[in-house]
C-alpha cells in the first residue's frame, strides 16, 4: 500500500487513514493530527473537546472536573447532551 501524507504533520505514512467530515475527506497520520485539524475547541478554556460536549446555542463547552455545573444546574441552563 502507498504511502499517504497527513495533511497536518505532513508525515508520509503507510497506514494513514481518512476522516469524511461534512462532505470533506482528510489524511491523518495519527489521531492527534485528526483532533488537532477537525475537533471544535472549547469556547471556555480553548481545549479540543475529544469527547461528548454539552451545546448551548451551538456553543460547545468543555465539561471537565473543574467544571462548577452540576447535572441539575446543566439542564436549569438549557444545556443539551449530543450523546444519545
């Protein structure tokens, strides 16, 4: 199989793989180059979220330990899970 190129690193790699987002297809070489390039960024802390957030007005926030919301609190300020 022929080397790909990641479109982050530039890394030529031979076991690089594809993401389909939105109707664009990208390279990576590595998942960290895959987060780095498509995953939405905290409004908060600027952090990649890497897992499920919670949207408030298509506004993603990181939840994290640090995080002062609590389940009741989150659903009082019309935050909504993405996860099913």
């Amino acid at each position: 199989m022929p080397a790909a190129r990641c479109e982050v690193c530039g890394n030529e790699y031979d076991k690089a793989f594809q993401v389909t987002m939105r109707g664009a297809s990208h390279t990576f070489d590595s998942f960290e180059c895959a987060i780095q390039a498509l995953a939405p960024t905290c409004a908060h802390c600027n952090c990649r979220v890497i897992g499920h957030g919670v949207e408030k007005e298509a506004h993603l926030l990181l939840r994290l330990l640090r995080s002062r919301l609590r389940r009741e609190s989150a659903q009082e300020s019309g935050l909504m899970n993405r996860w099913p």
